[in-house]
C-alpha cells in the first residue's frame, strides 16, 4: 500500500468507527478491530520506509539542524547479550576476596551473605522463572505482586 492509499484507508476507517460505535455488535466491532489492526501494519511499514529514507538523508550524520523544526537525530538500539555464567563466577571471586572483617568480633564475613550482597548489587533482577521456583518448593505469589495492563482483544 502507498501513502495516498493509506491515507485514504485511514480516512474509511474512521468513518467506519464512527458508524460502529454506534452499533453495539460484537461482530461488527471485531471486523472493524481487524480492519483497524490492518492498517495499523501497513502503516507501520510505510513509516519504516520514510524512516529508513529519512536516515539515508542524513548522510553520515548523527545529528542535523532542520530550520524552523529543530534538531533531527538519528538514534539506534543496542542489544546487549551477557555471558551470565562468566559474570557470576567472576563476581562471587571478586566478592569473596572483598569480604569484610566485623571489627568487633574479627570474623569474615559470611561467603554467601559476601556473594549475595554483590549479586544485589550489580544485578538488576526483574522477573524470576516461576516453574523453577516451583521446583525449589518456593510458592512465587508469596514474594511478588501482579497488576494487569490494559486489555486486549484477540481472534482465535
């Protein structure tokens, strides 16, 4: 689909969601949800191609001033992919070595509480694999709190 073609297909969208939104069938909102989701990924290819022409326009540049409409920037996303196991091991030996010495009792501190302590510390823990707490006997609804996002209709 071209931009013209969209555009006019956005413009008969509307106008059907005008005229939907008034009918309270289930089945009529659905065809028009499919329509809408449609377009939506045609659109989003159409705004990939200007993007990606946009882009080449730079030339090179990560940065352009556009007179009257200010500073264009070309951003890119990283992936970053860890080799968890070398990480930790490293950190636990680096932990272990950075033990603290109670300056009361002179006791080192404990290794695991050492490891832990680093973990928590350079770690950004954000979800946790909740078969396998299962599996250790952990019941994961008592360490965490669930709230739900917006809902979502799909066809199946």
């Amino acid at each position: 689909m071209n931009p013209t073609g969209a555009f006019n297909a956005v413009e008969k969208i509307l106008a059907e969601i005008q005229l939907v939104g008034l009918e309270e069938s289930l089945e009529a909102r659905v065809d028009l949800l499919e329509k809408a989701r449609s377009l939506y990924r045609e659109l989003k290819i159409i705004v990939d191609d200007i993007e990606n022409l946009a882009i080449q326009s730079m030339e090179g540049d990560r940065k352009r001033e556009l007179e009257g409409r200010g500073l264009v920037e070309v951003k890119s996303t990283a992936k970053t992919t860890w080799d968890t196991d070398r990480v930790v091991s490293a950190l636990a030996l680096e932990a272990l070595d950075r033990r603290s010495v109670d300056e009361v009792t002179g006791e080192l501190q404990n290794a695991t509480e050492a490891i832990l302590e680093a973990l928590k510390e350079v770690a950004a823990i954000s979800y946790f694999r909740t078969g396998k707490l299962k599996e250790y006997g952990i019941d994961p609804d008592k360490y965490r709190d669930q709230t739900y996002g917006r809902k979502t209709l799909r066809l199946i």
